[in-house]
C-alpha cells in the first residue's frame, strides 16, 4: 500500500503548483454559502419557521454544507480520467503494476484532505464575520453515523462521476457533456443548496429512490439531529447499498470499456 | 537461448466508423453509422530471443504501434496467440508488468509540474523496488545520461531531449528485462539522437535486455539493431539480419561515374537507367547481374575519371518494398 502512500503525497504536493485554480476554487464554494445565506435570511426575516425549519437550524445547514461539498465533490479525477482514456494518456497506467481507479481514488482523497482543511479555516471566518445563531441538535451516536455517511457520500459520488467519464471509451470527443449534466443534476438534487425535505412531499419521495440525497442531504440531516440516529442508521445501509450498486457498475463499465480502448493518440 | 516473447498469428481489427463530410454527414452518422474492420495487424508471427535487439520498422499505420501495445498488454487481440515471458500481456499480471516497460516517444508519463526525482520515487513504490536496488540503478543511468543537475528541476522546464532522457530513467528504474522502445528519438536533435541510440546500445549489452525499438529514423534501425522486421499493412515483409533486406530485395547495384570529358546524357542511356545526372557526375541503376559488364562498357567507351559500383542505400531499398515497385 506503500505506493498509494506516495502518490497521496505527491498528489497533495502538486494541487499546491495549481495555487489561483485551488483559490477560485474555494471561492466559488464560498461564494455559493454566502448566496445561500443571504437567501435564507431574507427568507426568515418574514418567518420564524419555514418549511419546517427554523433559522437556526437552517444556518446550521448552510455552513454544514461547506465543509461536507468540500469532502464530497472535491475529486481532481473528475477532471482527468476522461482526457486520459480519449488520449490514451490511460496506457501509462495500465502497463504498471497499479490500479488506475485506486490510483485516482488516492488522489481525489489527498485533495479532499486540502480542500477540508481550507474548508474549516473558511466557515470559522465566515463564523466569526456574519455570527449567526446555529442549532446543532445531535448526539454523539448521530455524529459518528453522520462520518460515516460523508465517508460513503464520497465514495458514491466517486463512483457516480466515473460512470460519467468512462463514457470516453465509447465516445472519446465527448468526455464532458455527461459530466457537465451529472454537476448540474448534482448541485440541486443533492442538497447543496437547500435541504431537500423543503421540497413537495412527492419530490423528496422520488428522490429517495436516486443516489443524489446521500451525497450531500442525509449526511448533514442526520449530523444537524434533523433525523434520529435510528433513522440514520437505516440511511446508512441504504447507502451502503447505493455504495455496493455503484462499485459493481464502476467495474462492469471499467471491464467493458478496456475492451474496445485503443490506446490511441500517438 | 529460449525466446522471451512467441507471437503467432496475431491479428488485431479495429472498428472504424466511418463518417460523410459535412454537416449533412455528421447529422447522419448521429443515427446510423457504417463501420468497417481497420486491419492494423493481419496475421504476423515471430520470436524473439532474450537480449536479442530488434527494429520494427514500416510506414505509418503500418501496424508496429499496435503490435508493441498488444505485447505490453494494452490492446486485446482479435485472434491469435501471444507469450511475453510465458505470460498473457492481456492479462496485465503484476508479476509481467514489473518485468518490461513501454516507452513511447510522444507520451509521458512524469509528473508535469514536479521534478522528475519525484516521478522516479512513484515508480520506485510502484514497482516495489527495494532501497538498495533503487539507488544503484537511479545512480547508474543518471550518470550514463548526464543528468544529475537538472533531476530537480520541474518536468515542465526541461527541454525535449532532457525530459526523454528523464522519461527513459522513469522507465527503467525497476530494471525491466524487456524494453519495447515506440519511436524513442522522435523530435530530437541529431547530437541528442545519436546519445539516446549509444545509450539503447549500452544498456542492452550491460544488462542483456531485450529490446524492440520502432522507428522512423533509418539511422537509429541501422545502427542498433543486427535483425530487423518490415511490417506493411498488418503484414510482415522481411523478417531477417539487415544485409540480408540487400540480398532478398536490391535488384540493382548503382554505378557512380565521374567523368574527366563532356558526356551526352542521352549517350549513357544503353548503360542502365540515369538516376542523377550532373556533369561531371552521373549515377546509373543497373541489374545485378550485368553490373560488372555495364561497368567495362562505361569504361571503354567513355572518358571515365572514376568509377564506383554501390550497393543501393536501405532506405532506398525500403522505400520501394513500401511502395511494391520493383528497384529499378
């Protein structure tokens, strides 16, 4: 395991030359904490309680959403499988003794260490700056299921984006399109912007039935005590079975698509 | 000696789709799209014997890419039976891959915004090489390339030549007993292509690796390699030692004449067939086997100041097996 050790390492030293991206980076995602809450403060200013949550707690979900976008979505290998699997950049990896998706999976986690080290920094300023009244109403049991569902949020969404840039086996001049979708689909039906039980009753049925809540929703419900540690361990296992789901499709895809690269651009 | 590497009757097909021009064409190809096999590769077989050195060469698409990426275990064949080290590339067993190495001229594969030392180090773990070995080897080829000053330098402020010379080290720092090497000069300076052939050279009689080399370059095949493989259109033409391509394909030996009076041209034309004509120097083709006899009549009936039979130049010789004319 020694060798994803160093490519953790050399991945993390190498987000460091890539300083204004990282920078725009970040500020995007606090850009977009800031929209939202102004948003919701303009909302509560009319309303003590709105869609069954009050200002305190909605505040919590705001400045949750930060850090757990920053764990979840930050993943350098969004960015580059599809190029390499259309260039063929791909053969570097395949002719050594290392596994392409482990390889990337150790990455995309070196960048999720940096990102949520940024993250905390963030949310304190924006603490201490705009000193809103925040609602955590969990316990313990919640915290530690609450991890847990971030860990495997990641994984999902993971395993989620590369369903979408191993389309480049197939289609090698279109390696953003579906990604480009996923993102969009990603940012609204995931949580990211607002929690998704303010949504009509059936749309948050449905919902439950795609992998989207888990990536964002859930994991922040769950920590916030919006839903009880027994429902979150119920969530849990359904995650874990999205988690199941994903891996199997990932290796499928993975398998058939070796099978007709050709290790082009040369 | 044993062969490292058995390949028989490989063929590799692609499906190629095919698409109209223009707008119109591309709106088409949206909803039915007419394919067709590509045969890149069609049939070849050879062996090769460990610490043998061997030059694939042919035009381009003429199928050498695609049969190195089959032996290094990228691509799946369409048929046929190939054994690298007694193993199936395809396979991508890690006990192979720590074996061989695959170079390709126009790819690399270190970290673009990082000093190459620390690429080395990533293979180093990848590989699983240990300390000791590790150091011996950096040790050695930093110094058969001359690169110890810019092993810190960032990837992407070396020049061409410096970072070939890098992506060389990153691919022999697990000592692979078998090299296959896709166009390793392309791009360099002369000075910097001959370095890279002396060091092919050195490095297959140091540690008796075997190396397969494709290029483009004449000098590089000529220089480095006792046997060599013509492949065109996914077939092999010529798979033999380098003189013997003079033997089986030059029918003609050129006559360089200088001369030491005027000379007609349309008078040298009995000889043999005029492939330069300068006064004073003419170059003529003649067969093989009335050469010396086309020599005596230059001799007799004109005023020769000197005289020179030649075998054709391989490129030559090349370029017209490539182009199915006979040598004339």
């Amino acid at each position: 395991m020694k060798k994803y050790l160093t490519v953790f390492g050399l991945s993390f030293q190498n987000e460091f030359t890539y300083r204004l991206n990282f920078i725009l980076w970040r500020f995007r995602n606090v850009l977009r904490v800031l929209m939202t809450f102004f948003l919701w403060n303009s909302i509560f200013s009319q309303n003590r309680i709105a869609f069954g949550y009050s200002r305190e707690q909605m505040m919590a979900y705001v400045f949750l959403v930060l850090v757990i976008t920053a764990f979840v979505s930050s993943a350098p290998s969004n960015d580059n499988i599809g190029g390499e699997i259309a260039n063929g950049d791909l053969s570097n990896y395949l002719t050594k003794p290392i596994s392409y998706m482990k390889y990337w999976l150790t990455r995309d986690w070196s960048s999720k260490l940096l990102n949520l080290l940024f993250a905390f920094g963030e949310i304190s300023l924006l603490y201490f700056w705009l000193r809103p009244q925040l609602i955590i109403n969990s316990s313990p049991g919640s915290v530690v299921i609450g991890v847990l569902l971030c860990v495997s949020a990641a994984l999902i969404y993971f395993l989620v984006t590369k369903l979408a840039v191993m389309v480049a086996f197939w289609i090698p001049e279109n390696t953003w399109g579906l990604m480009f979708s996923f993102l969009v689909l990603f940012e609204v039906l995931s949580g990211a912007i607002f929690p998704l039980d303010v949504l009509p009753t059936l749309g948050s049925k449905l919902l439950q039935f795609t992998p989207f809540p888990y990536m964002i929703y859930y994991p922040i419900a769950v920590m916030v005590g919006k839903l009880s540690p027994a429902q979150g361990l119920r969530i849990l296992l359904q995650s874990l079975v999205w988690l199941g789901v994903g891996i199997w499709l990932v290796n499928k895809m993975w398998k058939s698509g070796l099978k007709t690269y050709s290790a082009t651009g040369r | 000696m044993s062969s490292v590497i058995a390949v028989n009757k490989l063929k590799k097909y692609y499906k190629v789709h095919q698409k109209e021009p223009g707008l119109t064409g591309s709106i088409k190809s949206l909803f039915s799209r007419k394919y067709y096999d590509a045969k890149a590769v069609d049939g070849v077989s050879f062996d090769i014997d460990e610490g043998e050195l061997v030059g694939f060469i042919g035009p381009n698409g003429a199928g050498k890419t695609t049969t190195l990426k089959v032996l290094s275990g990228l691509l799946y064949p369409t048929f046929g039976h190939v054994s690298v080290l007694g193993y199936t590339p395809w396979e991508r067993k890690p006990e192979f891959q720590k074996q061989f190495s695959l170079v390709m001229g126009q790819k690399n594969q270190l970290w673009w915004d990082l000093p190459a030392i620390e690429s080395f180090i990533l293979n180093k773990e990848i590989y699983e090489v240990p300390d000791a070995q590790y150091k011996k080897t950096l040790d050695e080829l930093v110094e058969l390339l001359e690169v110890a000053d810019i092993l810190k330098v960032q990837v992407r402020k070396l020049s061409l030549g410096q970072r070939m010379k890098m992506e060389l080290i990153a691919a022999l720092i697990h000592s692979p007993r078998i090299l296959f090497l896709d166009e390793p000069t392309i791009g360099l300076d002369v000075v910097m292509q001959k370095k890279m052939r002396d060091f092919i050279k050195e490095y297959n009689r140091r540690y008796t690796a075997t190396v397969i080399l494709t290029s483009h370059y004449m000098d590089d095949v000529k220089e480095l390699c006792k046997r060599i493989i013509i492949i065109d259109k996914g077939k092999i033409l010529f798979d033999g030692a380098l003189d013997e391509i003079i033997k089986k394909f030059a029918t003609h030996k050129l006559l360089t004449v200088v001369f030491g009076k005027k000379v007609e041209e349309s008078d040298l034309a009995a000889i043999g067939q005029i492939k330069e004509f300068e006064f004073p120097k003419a170059v003529i083709s003649v067969k093989r086997s009335t050469a010396s006899l086309a020599a005596a009549e230059l001799l007799q009936n004109f005023p020769v100041a000197d005289l020179n039979i030649e075998e054709p130049q391989i490129e030559d010789i090349i370029r017209e097996v490539f182009t199915g004319r006979d040598l004339a």
